[in-house]
C-alpha cells in the first residue's frame, strides 16, 4: 500500500499481503506511508498524520506479524517512526539529505535508501557511505525506482540494477519499485502524478530478469478509488499471480548467474 487510509483497507490488504506471502514461502515487508510529504498539489491527500499512521502500521505488524517499512522527511521524525518501523525509507527526492541519512542510521533499524530520479549509481554509493560511516548502519539497502526521461516520464532500466549492484557492494540488496518506475510525473496542467498499470507486470518480470533482489509493488482493494497513485496501482488480487512469474524468472536468473565465469 503507499500511504495510510482508512483502517479498513489497510489491515484487508496487509492480511492479503501476509497470506500471500505464507502461500509463497516467501519474506514480505508491507509498506505504508504516514504522510506523503512530497504530493504535487496542496490540496492533495497526504495521509493520516504521524500519530494515527504509526498506530495503524503498528496494528499491521502486532496483529499480523509483519514487518513494516515507511518513511521519515525530517531528522526529528526518525525517533518515533523508528518505535514502529522495522525498516525506515529515505525518499527518492531526499537521498542525498546527509542529516536524515545519518539520523536514519543511526536509529538501528534497516534503512532503506530510495534512488532519487535525478540520481546515478555512484551517488547511491556514497548514500550507502553515509548510512555506513555517519550512522554506522549495518544493514541498508537501495531501492530503484526509475529516472527521468525528460520532464514528463520515468524509464527503468534494467542495467541500473547491476550498476547499482556494482556500486554500492554485494552487501547492500538493490529493490526495484515497479510500481513507482510506472509513473509518469505531473506536468503542467496535472495536479497529480499519472502512469499506467499495464507496464507494472512487465517491469516486474524485468527488475527479476536483472537480479534484483526484491521488488516493491502498490496493491489496493479498489485502485481506482485509491487516494494515491490510482494510475499504476495494481489490485490485490493480481498481486500472487504476479509473484508467482517473477519467482520464476528470479530463479532462472539465479541459476544463469551461477553458470557465469568469476571477473
């Protein structure tokens, strides 16, 4: 999910995540943000707030034993985003902020660093430094999320994961945001980002074939009716089936991996 809503929706998509997961046998994280700091337009819908979305993400991991990912903006949020979350995301428009990487770091949860649109491998790499020397953080990893191709789109590029993989070390697992690399920014007479959902599969089974090591994707129980990314949200229900591909594809890719010469 990418941002709290109503209680409802949430806890049925967080369930339907972790049955998902049991089904699968796989490791699952459910993310949801407390406040969308970053939306497009001042009227638009950013959340439920820091008290109210921490008491909600801290039912989903109570409740269903899930891990919890969310974000923090602002170095004096991360004390008490970090009583909930086992994960703490630095946004994409935020990754090179030094104080709240630091202060992240520091906090002794994982901390996952969101690719800025604007941002090449190497510059990650000196995120993960940060995490690394300033908080001594000893677990981050990094998340793709597309890059800008001119004003109005976003592309992925399968190569940015090996790029980013060769950059910040083997240590540091890179995530693709399959959903979010699907956008395509607001432009001058949008009030919100648009994109579109069909890409979604695809650039799944993409982010696998690179050998990525885990992906995001947004699911909602009516997406058109959700209150963020509506355009490339998938439904719930389409999100095993998906999985089920890229698991898939993820082992041939382990397994040609293998069968690679060392360099």
């Amino acid at each position: 999910n990418v941002v709290t809503e109503r209680e409802e929706d949430l806890l049925a998509v967080a369930a339907r995540v972790a049955e998902v997961g049991a089904s699968l046998d796989i490791p699952v994280v459910f993310k949801a943000s407390w406040d969308k700091a970053n939306r497009t337009a001042a009227d638009a819908y950013r959340g439920q707030g820091m008290r109210q979305g921490l008491e909600l993400l801290a039912r989903v991991r109570r409740e269903l034993d899930l891990p919890v990912l969310t974000d923090v903006h602002e170095v004096h949020q991360v004390q008490a985003v970090a009583q909930v979350a086992d994960i703490l995301q630095i946004p994409s428009f935020l990754c090179r902020q030094t104080d709240l990487i630091a202060a992240a770091a520091d906090a002794g949860r994982i901390v996952n660093l969101k690719r800025g649109q604007f941002a090449s491998a190497s510059v990650m790499a000196h995120a993960v430094s940060k995490a690394k020397q300033l908080g001594g953080a000893e677990r981050v990893m990094v998340c793709e999320r597309g890059l800008m191709f001119g004003l109005d789109d976003l592309v992925f590029d399968p190569r940015q994961v090996a790029e980013l993989q060769r950059a910040c070390g083997p240590e540091v697992p890179v995530l693709v945001d399959v959903t979010h690399a699907c956008q395509s920014p607001p432009s001058r007479d949008m009030h919100a980002s648009s994109g579109s959902r069909a890409m979604v599969p695809l650039v799944a089974r993409a982010a696998a074939a690179a050998g990525a090591d885990g992906i995001f994707i947004e699911c909602h129980p009516d997406p058109e009716r959700a209150p963020v990314d509506s355009a490339v949200q998938l439904h719930v229900d389409d999100l095993e089936p998906l999985l089920c591909d890229v698991l898939a594809i993820a082992e041939i890719t382990l397994r040609a991996t293998a069968r690679q010469p060392a360099t």
